[in-house]
C-alpha cells in the first residue's frame, strides 16, 4: 500500500495506520458542529469528535478562556503549590454532580483517571485497616481507557490479548447486559436484565467480601457501542455493593457532564456510587484534562498520619493544569450556568434527545441494519458483519457517510452516533438521513 510519505512519522491512535496514510482523512478546522476536511469538505461532527465536545468546535468562551489563561500563569505546579482555579473548578464538578463535599482529584486524561480510581480503592480499605480487599470487578466489554488498571477491568478483548501478563492480578468481570434476542430495537433502558447484577453476588461468594475493593462499570457503555444498562440493573450493583462494603466506581468518561441530559448518569439513574470518573466533555476536550469525583468518607480515610506528610502517593506534572482548567470553568459555565443543568446546554441536550431516539429508530428495516439502541444524545446501530472480514461493513457505512458530509464512529460491527449538544433538531434528523443513505450505498456495494 502506498504511504504518503508526509505521513510517515506519526503513529497514529487507534488507527489503521497502513490503510489511513495509503487513503488519509485530515481534519483541518473545526467550528461549531462542523469540521472542514483538507479537501474542504464541511461535514457535521456526529460524534462530538470523540465524545468530548458537547459545545462543537472553538466556542468562543472557552477560547478566550485559554487564550487569558496562556497568558497570565501557563503553567503552575500542582505538588505542594496550587493555583486558584483548580479549587473553583473543582468546588463546582463537585456541586454539579450534587456531591459537594466530594474531593476531586485531577488527571490529564479518562484512563489516568480510570487508574487513580483504582489506587484510591485499594488504598482506601487499607487506610481502614481491610488490607485484604484488593480485588476488583469490572466488566465484559468495559472500556476503561489503556492504562494497566483499565485494561484489566476493561473487558474489549483486542484491547487486552497482547498486554496478558502486564495486567493487574485479581480482577474478575461481570457478564455485559446486551442480548439483542431480549432487548433488540430498545428505546431507551430496556426492561429484561436486571438480573445480571446478581452475577455481583456470585463472585462475592467465590471470593468473599473481604477480598474485594470496588466494581467499576461505566454506568451506560459507550465504547463498545452504546449498551444500555437494563432497568434497575445499576441499582442492583448498588445494593450489592453497599451490603459488603464493596466501592461502586462509576466511569462517567463519555456519559459526565451532559450526555444522558443530566450533568451525570448517576443522576439519570438515581444511583450513587463512591466515585465517578470523568474527562473528556468536562471542558469540551480543548485542553486533556480528567479526574475523579471521590466520596468524602474515603476521602476522610486518607487523612490521618501528621499533616506534614503526603496523603497519597500519586499524582501527574499536569494534574489540574491551568490552561485545561481555564477551559474547564468556561466550558461548565455553557454547560450548567451557576451550576444549573436545566438553564445550560445539558438541559438542551435532554430536549434533543427524544430527536435522536425517534429518527435513529426510522432506520429500522434499512439494509444491513441489525439493531439500533440510544439513550439521551448517544444512538448506536448494528450493521451485518461481511462474512470473513469482521469490522469492515461497518467500515464501508463510515466511509460512505464522510463521503456525503456526516462524521460519526465505527467499531467492530456498530456505527455510534453522539452529536454535540449545540445540533439543532434539523441536523439531527439530517444526519440520520445520511446514515440511511450510506446504509443503503453500502449495502449496495
Ligand atoms: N473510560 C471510558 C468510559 C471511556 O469511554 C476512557 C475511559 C479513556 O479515556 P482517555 O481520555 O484516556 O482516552 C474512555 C475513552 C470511541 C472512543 O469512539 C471512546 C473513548 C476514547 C476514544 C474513542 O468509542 N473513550
């Protein structure tokens, strides 16, 4: 395959690198919903980029936050020093999420997060004496990012076949909630599983309580293509989890600060857990930034030696970063306005939801398409594998989709949708029906 050689140098992402740079697809500008294409083609951004800009592209209240920012104090070191904002911004997550005498603890991205959730864990029950509790809990077909924690509880087998013996011991899953022969074509949570949470049960009894520190499950799985927790399933796990002293650790990466139209998904289902993890939207993803949300209680655990010493060994250069903080306190102002979900572009996120839910389902009976799930401004469709080439159809409707002006994401054999909070209801319903078109030009193919 030829490579431009331009392209050579970098070793792109979670790409295929070889096919990309023989056929590359360069983004040169991004404003609002819309990305320009070096060829100069607009297309809609279907996906918020990667989940991560509610806003679209370069609002301007978060430019010129950065840009102010950039020029008063670029860079401030956060061990044994600290910077006003990051205790602003940090009050007001905390408020935002309706826990403000949480603690949150600042990373550059949703897998740092995803691994000082963990160590807070483990850390946690030792402080407390339960030393013993070591072992955690995630999920088949978690995405958790690519650290070591993340992998491990992570439950996407590409993801985790080749890294085997640098994955932390100890670590089990729950069976993921989607069979589509119980909840195909769900709208919203669907009705059969809630059962799946007592699998909880089980491995406590295998392992015994006082072996295991936390159960991290994303609250609604985003990555692997927008699986949809049963009805009172997280509730279940909730349950469970308080009766044997087990941490419930939420990883709100892609469902915090709007997507499901409330500021979390702990809010959209009533479900408290000890921690929630977050990046990504928290500052429409202008600057990494990332963090966890941490109940005060095990927050409280970890003060006890002389107050000279360091609390908790960990930490990065970039924790709480000014310049991601800076987009992060314009970004929650859009977002919630004094801290006001219903009054920012989380309540209009909500509103449009109900768009997304009718229009993602008029796709039923298109060719190819095999199952279709949403819930709040997140939609996935299943398409027909290619027989021998896993991954490609769904490759072939992405391609086609670009081609007509609608960026949106592929893996494995699902198409996601999860559009910025700024779309207008038209442009939904657009970018739905230039999904149908590349359904039926791939399909045709
Ligand atoms: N947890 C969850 C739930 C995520 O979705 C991460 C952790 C890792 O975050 P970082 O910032 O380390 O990438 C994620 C990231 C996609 C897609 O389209 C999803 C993610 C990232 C990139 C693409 O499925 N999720």
């Amino acid at each position: 395959m030829h490579e431009e050689p331009a392209l050579r140098s970098w070793w792109m992402p979670f790409t295929h690198n070889r096919h990309f740079k023989a056929h590359p697809r360069l983004i040169e500008r991004g404003d609002g919903a819309y990305y320009t294409l070096a060829d100069g083609r607009r297309v809609f951004d279907g996906l918020s980029g990667l989940w991560c800009c509610p806003l679209g592209h370069s609002p301007a209240t978060v430019v010129e936050a950065i840009r102010k920012q950039a020029g008063t104090l670029d860079f401030s070191p956060t061990f044994q020093m600290g910077h006003p904002g990051a205790f602003r911004v940090a009050s007001s997550i905390a408020k935002l999420a309706g826990r403000p005498d949480d603690r949150v603890f600042f990373t550059n991205s949703g897998s740092e997060a995803v691994d000082t959730a963990l160590k807070i864990a483990v850390a946690y029950h030792r402080a407390r004496g339960e030393a013993t509790r070591t072992r955690i809990i995630g999920r088949e077909r978690a995405y958790h990012g690519v650290g070591m924690g993340g992998i491990s509880v992570g439950g996407i087998p590409a993801n985790r076949k080749m890294f085997a013996p640098l994955m932390i011991p100890g670590v089990d899953h729950l069976p993921h909630t989607f069979d589509p022969s119980k909840m195909g074509y769900s709208r919203g949570q669907p009705e059969w599983g809630a059962h799946l949470a007592d699998e909880l049960e089980r491995l406590v009894a295998l392992h015994d309580a006082s072996n295991i520190a936390a159960v991290i499950v994303e609250p609604m799985q985003g990555s692997t293509g927008v699986i949809v927790p049963p009805k009172g399933y997280l509730a279940r796990l909730r349950e469970i989890c308080s009766k044997h002293g087990i941490l419930l650790i939420f990883d709100e990466v892609i469902t915090g600060f709007g997507r499901l139209g409330t500021p979390f998904a702990a809010d959209f289902f009533d479900v408290r857990p000890d921690m929630i993890t977050f990046a990504k939207a928290v500052n429409n993803a202008a600057v990494p930034l990332g963090g966890v949300l941490v109940n005060e209680s095990i927050y409280d655990a970890f003060m006890s030696g002389p107050p000279h010493l360091i609390e908790f060994f960990h930490g990065y250069t970039y924790s709480g970063h000014p310049l991601a903080i800076a987009a992060a306190e314009a970004t929650l102002e859009q977002l919630a306005p004094n801290g006001d979900a219903s009054r920012g572009w989380i309540g209009k996120a909500a509103a449009l939801a109900p768009v997304l839910e009718d229009t993602i389902h008029s796709l039923r009976g298109e060719p190819l398409v095999t199952d279709i799930r949403n819930l709040g401004l997140a939609a996935a469709i299943d398409v027909t594998p290619l027989p021998g080439q896993a991954g490609l159809q769904a490759f072939k409707v992405f391609e086609q989709a670009l081609d007509r002006g609608l960026y949106l994401r592929f893996t494995g054999e699902t198409l996601a949708l999860a559009p910025p909070f700024i779309a207008t209801p038209d442009e939904i319903r657009t970018a739905v029906e230039t999904l149908r078109q590349s359904l039926r030009a791939a399909a045709s193919h």
